[in-house]
C-alpha cells in the first residue's frame, strides 16, 4: 500500500473533527473514541465539546456523579459506556496523575477500554506506532490487500498484524498513515457505496481482481425500532429528565404495548447499574437512589 499517497490525500482532505484539532489532550481523545463506539460522528462532536468544557481533566468528572454524566450523555446510545469512563475517570485520578497513560498495555487495565481504544488513544494522543484497526480500516485492508470486497469475521491477532504489516517505519508517518487509512475507510471505501474513483490509492487488489463481490455471510444490520434498547432509551429519558427519583407508573408509560419487554429492559438497567431503586419503590438514575 502507497502510504505517501494515503497521507498526501488526508493531509489535505481530512474532516476537520473538533478532536483532531490542536490542544486536544489524551483525555479528549480518549473521550471522543468512548462516545464513537457505534455512534455517528455527527450526534458525538456536540456532545463531546461539552464535555470537554464540563470535564477538561479526569478528576472533575469523578467529582462528578454517576448520575450527572448519565445525564451529559444524553441520547447517544448504549450508557453503560458514560458510565465505565466514569469510572475510569476516578482511577486516572487516584492512580495516574489525572493523566492518561502513554502505553498500550496500561491502558487496557483501565475500564472500558479494548484492544482498539486502547491503541487507539497511544496513536492518536501520543503519535505512537501502533496498529489500530476498527471496522472502516479492516475493510480497507480486505480490499487494498487482499482482494476482499468485505473483510469477514474480525480476529484481533490477524487484523492487528495485516495493520502492522503496513505502517511506515517513521514513528510520526505511522500514527497519519493510521489515521488516513480509517478516514478512507470512513469516507471513501465504504461499505455499501465505495467510490473508488476519489480513492488516493494508486493500485488496490480488489478493483484489479474486477471487484468481485462478496461470498461470504452478511454482517446482520441491528434494527432498532421496537428492540429492548429502544425500551431502555426510552426508559432512561424519564429518569434523565427528572431531578428526582419517580414512581412505576411513570416508567410503564412510555411502552405500553408490551409489559414483558418493558419489564425485562427496566430489570437489565438495573442489574447493569444503570438505574437504582429506591427502599421505598421508586426509579432513579445511578447514584442517585439514596
């Protein structure tokens, strides 16, 4: 793969994403790729500069309650992720210095951080050498490379070593080249609609192999509509919205139609923390129970 083509290409048509931007610290950074796990760029950027402005060091979102950043998270989907950086705000500040580690292997001690957050955040933050794979950067990899028009199921040892296998030698081209590769991916070589005319890449295996089409199985596209995470969305918004704990009846309100679903989505907020009750029955957020 040409990686001074790559690089060429994002240096002068990367989105301007607010936490590419100078002056953006490794807690940034690792805020913006927590809120980014299965959220559009576009519902993430407002929320992640509020944030950022609230919480500009991990220490202040500790002081913080769970409740509060259940709150500052809003609509953007799957909590438990607000609240395992919570948590991982606290052992930054207790454990690190209020600093983000440097390293990838400190990092994945930290909650709610992977294999590709935690590589994600050593390249990104620190400009280190580190392959970093998601979903956008294998399937460049399955087409550029191998000649796949789709890159199949994942397996972190294989991707993270195609990835490696392409990195230039220069530490500083290495974090822009990972950074260009998930871009194309994101915004050119793209899933259903790749155009490969803009694509920066003077040979690519898979269009010289005629662009063959996939034979393998199709990912499965998750629904939302009528699923217990629309019920549990619906369920944290009252809870969000009020500034005290709230009776059954106000939760049973919001999905009437099916008791049994309502009831199974309220009782996994409550076994994943998400939500508390009250010893005299009522609902409220994390933390804010009593």
């Amino acid at each position: 793969m040409d990686s001074s083509a790559l690089i060429g290409w994002y240096e002068a048509e990367a989105r301007d994403l607010p936490w590419r931007r100078e002056g953006v610290s490794a807690w940034h950074v690792l805020m913006s790729e927590i809120m980014l796990q299965q959220t559009p760029v576009i519902r993430v950027a407002p929320i992640w500069e509020e944030w950022v402005e609230r919480w500009p060091v991990p220490s202040l979102m500790a002081a913080s309650s769970q409740a509060d950043v259940l709150r500052a998270w809003g609509k953007l989907g799957y909590p438990r992720r607000a609240l395992r950086l919570h948590e991982c705000a606290g052992l930054l500040a207790a454990e690190h210095g209020d600093e983000v580690p440097r390293d990838v292997e400190t990092l994945l001690q930290l909650p709610g951080i992977g294999a590709y957050t935690a590589r994600a955040v050593a390249c990104f933050a620190y400009g280190q050498r580190v392959p970093v794979v998601d979903t956008n950067v294998r399937r460049v990899v399955a087409r550029a490379v191998h000649a796949r028009a789709e890159p199949g199921n994942p397996s972190t040892k294989r991707d993270l070593a195609d990835v490696s296998a392409l990195l230039p030698r220069a530490r500083a081209r290495a974090a822009t080249f990972s950074a260009a590769l998930m871009e194309l991916g994101a915004t050119v070589c793209t899933s259903r609609s790749p155009e490969c005319s803009r694509c920066p890449l003077p040979t690519c295996a898979w269009v010289d192999s005629g662009r063959p089409a996939h034979t393998g199985q199709r990912r499965k596209v998750q629904k939302f509509e009528g699923t217990d995470r629309q019920v549990r969305g619906k369920l944290m918004a009252v809870l969000r919205e009020s500034s005290a704990p709230v009776e059954r009846i106000r939760l049973d309100e919001v999905w009437i139609d099916d008791p049994g679903q309502r009831d199974r989505a309220l009782h996994s907020l409550l076994v994943d923390g998400l939500v508390e009750q009250t010893e005299d029955g009522l609902f409220a957020l994390a933390g804010e129970g009593g």
